[in-house]
C-alpha cells in the first residue's frame, strides 16, 4: 500500500530514525533483491557554463561576457570520453548552462559528431531546463526538439534542474528557470518519446518538510503516468560559494539526509533504484545510507565541476566505492546508464 503525502510528513518531521530506516531497508530488500548494490563509471561533462538564469544556488554559471565563460570545442570533449573509456566508462553525463546563442543544429552536431566517433558511449544529456531553453529559442515544440535531439543521438536525460518541484520555492533560488509543470512536462515527453530519465532532489535551500513531500508526490504521481525514471537521486544543497548560501544557514546534517532517503524509498516505491549519494554526505554516510533504502552510490565521478565549485571537493574511485559497497555487506555490481547490471565482476 502506497504511502500517503500526510504520512510522508508526517516520517520526515519524526524522531525515529531508525524505525524508518529499517522501513526503507526492508522495501529495497523487497524492489532489490540479492543483496547487490551498484555503481557506474561515467563522467560529467559541462559544454558551456555560460548561462542566462542566475540561480542563486549556483557557483558554476558565468554570465554573458564573462572572461571566465567557456564553450568546450569538439575536440576536448572527445578527449574527455576517451579519458573515461580508458577508465572502463560506458557512458557521459552532458549538462551546461543556458546559453542564449547555442541553437538546436548545434547541439544536434555534438550528439551525432560523438556517437558517429564512440557508437557505444551512453549519451545523457540535457537537463530539462536546458532544453526548454532550446525550444524557446528555436521556436520549436518541445515534443520536437526532444524528437530531433534524440534522432542525433540523446539516449537519456538527467534529472537536474529539478531542485525542488513546488514553485514557492523555485521562485526563491531560481526565478528565471522553468517552473514544476514544466520540468515536469519534458519528463513527461521524453517517456513518451521513448526516453528513460532520472529524477533528483536538491533539498536543504531553505524548504519546508511541506515542501519537499510536494516534490515527492509530483515525482510519483509522473511515474505512475509514464513508468519512464529509472531512479530518483536526492542530494543536498552546498552552501559555499553561492548567493544563496549567505541566506540558508542551517546545514543539512546526516540524520536529516538520511532520513531524506528513507522516505524518498518508502514513497517512491514505484521507481526502482534510489540514489545513495558520496559526493555531498561523504563516503562513510552514504554507506549507512545502503541501510536506509538506497540501492546504488552512483558514478566514480571522473569529472565533475558544478557541486565542487560550490565547494564540495570529494573525489572517489572504482575501488573505493567497490570497498565501501563490500565493508556494507552487499555485493558491488558496475551498471550502465539505464541501471542494466551488465557487469557481474
């Protein structure tokens, strides 16, 4: 029986942890069973930090003009997946900011121009607002452009851009990007279109418990519509480096995040694999946090540029995580991009 918006609160505003986590813990032994959790080797590729919106939560963007402002040529990002393939990678994770001079053939270029050069490189790319931003300037639909774009060579789009999905808070720390309904809607066409996606929640910016069971309903309410998100990553908000961040005083602690998860899995029961994050908790919580429903820790993160400018420095490597996962008592298994556990090492 699904659990209901009230009593999802009703978890996060609790004092047992414990009681939810094994909660947690008992429905992945039930949506995951065998004792196996798993990772990915991928990278994080940012084309462009140039963009338009401004997110006060964001120390990565540069504005127009700016000496800092980048767009990665052809030829580097080639040199990046080769990087990753060398390191055992299936697959790259492609997101930059909103640049308001980058139109529909150029992004079409950059996924053909990799996947006519790396035919077995998983392309997921784009995040939602990221290609609102491309219809809008092309004036395409957006059931066309995500047709065009994946006819080039998309093969799965991130969830980010999601932050949280109540537009009370997207008002706040990110007015000028899309609203719910619209993240929403790309989500919803992309499955439609035949695109799997991931789902994510950036908390800890200043929302309320309120806000974050809204987040959570909206996520399961599209999953149940479609069927289309192959997780749901939550993670939280880091506060150096950003405007936003004189602001939120309160830093999310590990109980919190880790009650977060738990009942991120009791509520998403519809979505198979939940996110156990290194990145911002660190390794030793994310570990606990395999006993509090979380079934996958993600990817080695070759490359990522957008959390570590907002001051958060981790780095991993395949055989740490694969340490970690063991030291939990589970079983670590490589995966691809759309969670497919070919790699029983």
């Amino acid at each position: 029986m699904s659990l209901k918006k009230s009593q999802a609160l009703d978890m996060l505003r609790s004092d047992d942890l414990i009681g939810i986590g094994m909660e947690a813990d008992a429905l992945r032994r039930s949506i995951n069973p065998g004792g196996v959790v798993t990772y990915q080797i991928d990278r994080n590729i940012n084309y462009t930090n140039i963009c338009t919106e401004y997110c006060s939560f964001c120390a990565f963007y540069r504005p127009i003009g700016s000496p800092e402002g980048y767009v990665l040529p052809l030829e580097t990002i080639y040199q990046k997946i080769e990087e990753t393939m060398a390191l055992g990678g299936t697959g790259v994770l492609m997101q930059g900011g909103l640049h308001p001079d980058l139109k529909l053939d150029y992004y079409e270029n950059l996924l053909s121009s990799i996947k006519h050069r790396y035919p077995q490189i998983h392309l997921h790319c784009l995040s939602a607002p990221e290609i609102l931003n491309i219809a809008e300037i092309c004036g395409l639909t957006l059931r066309d452009t995500l047709a065009r774009l994946k006819d080039a060579g998309l093969d799965s789009i991130p969830g980010a851009g999601a932050e949280i999905l109540d537009d009370e808070v997207r008002a706040r720390i990110a007015r000028l990007k899309c609203n719910t309904q619209e993240w929403l809607s790309v989500h919803r066409t992309a499955h439609q279109l035949g695109l799997r996606t991931t789902a994510t929640m950036m908390f800890g910016c200043g929302e309320t418990l309120e806000h974050r069971a809204n987040h959570l309903e909206r996520i399961r309410q599209l999953q149940e519509e479609t069927g289309g998100f192959t997780a749901f990553i939550p993670w939280f908000f880091q506060r150096e480096n950003t405007s936003l961040g004189r602001f939120v005083k309160e830093e999310i602690t590990a109980v919190d995040y880790l009650k977060t998860l738990a009942v991120s899995r009791l509520y998403l029961e519809n979505i198979q694999n939940l996110q156990a994050s290194w990145l911002t908790p660190g390794h030793k919580v994310c570990q606990i946090a395999l006993r509090f429903g979380g079934n996958d820790v993600g990817s080695i993160l070759i490359e990522e540029n957008v959390v570590s400018a907002a001051g958060c420095g981790r780095t991993s490597s395949e055989e740490r995580l694969r340490k970690m996962i063991l030291d939990a008592g589970f079983r670590p298994v490589k995966r691809d991009t759309l969670y497919r556990n070919y790699f029983l090492n």
